[in-house]
C-alpha cells in the first residue's frame, strides 16, 4: 500500500481560514433520447462531429451508474457498437483505450475520437459502406442532484465515512465534480485545497486514482483505504 506523511495539525492562520463543510450529495443520471442515431461508420463519424457534450458524456460515464449484471466488456459505447455493430475489433480496441480523464474537456476527446475513426477508415476502406448488425441510438445525461442532509465539517471525517456514500454519491463528488470544479478536480480535492498547503499530499495522491477503469464500487474502497491510511484510520473489509 501507498505510504502516506501522516495528517497535519494546520497552523492557527490556516484553521482561521478553513472552508465551510463538505455537503454529501447524491445523483442520478436521466437518459434522454436524441433522435439522432446511425448505421454505418460514417454516418456515426459524422454525428460525433454534432452532437451535444452530454451525449459524449453519457457514452463514455453512464455505464458505470447502470446495474448490469454481467462485466462490461468495454467502457463506453462507442468502442462497444464497433466492435458488435460494424464488427471491427481494432477501432473497437482504439476507442475502448481512450481515457476521458487524459483531456482536459470532452470536446478534445470528441476530437481524439473522430481522429481515430478517420484514422481507421483510411487504413479499412471496406468499412466505409459496412452496414452494422445493429444501429447506434445517441443518447444524452441530464443529471439530476439530491441533498443527502449530511455534511463533514473536517477533512479527517473522510476516513470514517466515505465507505457510507452510495456509489451515485461517489460518482457525483469524483467524477461528475471535473465538470464543475474550477480546476476540473473532483469535489474532496477540491474542498482540502480550501485549508491551505497542509493537504498537498494528499490531493497529489486523490489524483493519482484512475476513475474510468473500474467500477465505483472499487472506486469507493481506493478511497477509503487513502482516507484511512492517511488519517491513521483502521482500514475496513468491504461488506460481502
């Protein structure tokens, strides 16, 4: 396990100047219809090119706030319909690499897509008029935020009650936050960096956690055992 400094006291002008509480929020993310959809690759090329940023959104982070009952073979959709709808296994590869969490906003990955797409038609000219098995429905998130009530009034609370968020609330505070924080970080960083210095580190080792690759089960318990191992917390064995 990552070896952590162990928590700072603060000094009497930090503790002066500590941000207000941390209040827990949940989230749901409501799928929303498009009308816009395509069948071969293309036509799904050429839509990438129009479509909203709340669809490249939905596409590449919807999945994980879905129940499915069986492993996710790719992380977004995209990569998903290429490789079961055009049957193209190498885009399909291409596409399920790309990490959202490289670009600083989804239109730069809207780009890194298209790239990759026009990239792959050059190399298979064939799939320039391969009609897919299945076409592909555009869909877009509007996300929905409820008040849980709750709130911390100290960052060493982290460590005793982060394993109590849903994992909606895990989504709205890690990964949703890069949207709207002012420094595109998720809502904990965002927050410690409200007392100063004397939480660097820790904020240096939140970002070093990868959000897209895993489910936010998994995505809790990394925090949870930072959060614990930092503030000298015991860590916990997930429940079941």
């Amino acid at each position: 396990m990552t070896t952590l400094d162990a928590a700072p006291t603060g000094t009497a002008s930090e503790s002066e100047n500590r941000p207000g509480p941390f209040f827990i929020k949940d989230c749901a993310l409501v799928a929303l219809a498009t009308g816009r959809r395509a069948r071969m690759l293309q036509e799904f090329r050429n839509e990438i090119t129009q479509i909203d940023e709340s669809s490249i959104y939905h596409h590449y982070w919807g999945g994980l706030l879905q129940a499915r009952f069986e492993e996710r073979e790719f992380n977004n959709d995209f990569a998903a319909w290429i490789r079961h709808g055009i049957h193209d296994a190498m885009l399909a590869e291409r596409l399920a690499a790309l990490d959202p969490t490289d670009f600083a906003d989804l239109d730069l990955l809207r780009h890194e897509i298209i790239e990759l797409i026009d990239m792959r038609l050059d190399e298979c000219e064939s799939l320039l008029w391969m009609r897919a098995t299945q076409q592909f429905e555009f869909i877009r998130s509007q996300i929905i935020v409820f008040d849980t009530e709750r709130c911390l009034q100290q960052p060493a609370e982290l460590a005793s009650t982060i394993e109590q968020f849903s994992t909606s609330s895990i989504f709205y505070h890690f990964i949703d936050a890069r949207r709207r924080t002012q420094h595109r970080c998720d809502d904990f960083s965002d927050w410690l960096a409200g007392f100063g210095t004397q939480f660097n580190g820790l904020r240096k080792h939140i970002a070093g956690i990868d959000p897209y690759f895993g489910s936010l089960a998994e995505l809790r318990i990394q925090l949870a055992q930072l959060f614990q191992t930092y503030f000298q917390e015991p860590v916990h064995e997930p429940a079941g």
